[in-house]
C-alpha cells in the first residue's frame, strides 16, 4: 500500500499550483518532454487505449501557425511559452487496441460504433492531458490549459491526413508569477458533492 504523499508534493501538484499565462524565457528540453510522456502514460484509460496522441509545438514557424487558430487572449500565451502541446484524439485509436489491450479482443467493441468511438476517444484523452499536467508539475514545470481555439483550423493545419481530431492545448514552461490571476473559488466537500 501506498504512503499519501507530503504535503510539500500536494501543494506542488495541487493546492498551489497555477494555471499560468506567461512564462520566463527558459527552454523546455526534449529530455522534459520526454519524461513528461514517461510519466503520463502510466495513468490509467479504459482498455489501456491511450487514444491521445501529443503535438509538442516549440518552433517559431509552429508557434505561430497554432496561434493564429487561437482567441486573442490566447495568441500572446502560446507565443510566450517555451512550448505549447495539443493534446489530440486518434479516433481510430481502437486500430491499437489488440497491442495496447490482449486481454480481450477490443477493437471489436468499437469498430463501426462511432458513438462509442467519440466518447471514449474525448473522455479518456482528457484523462491523458490531466495526467500530461500532473506529470509537468512534478517535474517542476508549470502549465496553461485552454480550449479557446479554433479546433477544425488547428486540425487541418496539425492533423490533415489524419484520424486525430484535437481536443484541448496546454502550454508548459517555468511560469511568470505575474500572470497568474488571483485563486479562483473551491468550493468545500458539500458543495458539490453527495454521498449516498
């Protein structure tokens, strides 16, 4: 059984972490991104389909293609953050399924079934992106997700040729106190929740 984790970590990956909005000038390596994805991918999704699949956009050329599908209040987020990631859907990802799940035979649970196909491909890549931003945050990285973009621009411009439909885009980096605003409402247990 698991020891619950210090408070120091909690307030790391939660009760003071921030959704940032601008960052210092310092990169992000290949070798973060990458234990970012080590990290992520052991977070759980039904059947183990791992449907999202990661844009890490980090040059000038891509930065700017990907901004130019965004709200205006996000442009200048994506073009100050070291990179940017946008976290995609196969929605073939049941194609994987008979690698990633040999339990069972999966991919008959979804072939021709597109509703299904929908809502396991959005539900369990949210998941993922979740797990993206836990894992930046105990890597000591800050993040900033958004959904205030155009995803059928960001599509054609990303996953043209594709079965990976867009779903959310986060930026990572070491964020600038100055961008944060001041902490939102959270709501106690009884708020919003029951126990029955």
């Amino acid at each position: 059984m698991a020891a619950p984790l210090d408070d120091l970590a909690l307030d790391q990956l939660f009760r003071t972490a921030r959704s940032y909005n601008g960052y210092t000038d310092k990169p992000v390596s290949h070798d973060q991104m990458d234990a970012i994805w080590e990290l992520m991918k052991f977070g759980p999704t039904s059947a183990n389909m791992l449907p999202a699949r990661l844009i890490w956009v980090k040059s000038p050329a891509a930065k700017e293609k990907l901004a130019g599908a965004a709200s205006a209040a996000n442009k200048a987020k994506i073009m100050s953050a070291p990179v940017t990631v946008i976290v995609g859907m196969d929605m073939e990802f049941y194609e994987q399924l008979p690698e990633l799940f040999p339990p069972a035979d999966a991919r008959s649970w979804f072939v021709g079934n597109d509703a299904l196909i929908e809502l396991s491909a959005i539900r369990n890549s949210s998941l993922q992106g979740a797990y993206l931003i836990l894992a930046a945050r105990a890597l000591g990285l800050d993040t900033g997700p958004m959904s205030g973009f155009d995803n059928a621009a960001v599509d054609a411009e990303f996953f043209a040729g594709t079965s990976i439909k867009s779903n959310f885009i986060t930026t990572v980096g070491y964020g600038e106190p100055s961008s944060v605003f001041g902490r939102l409402p959270r709501p106690a247990f009884d708020r919003f929740n029951s126990i029955r």
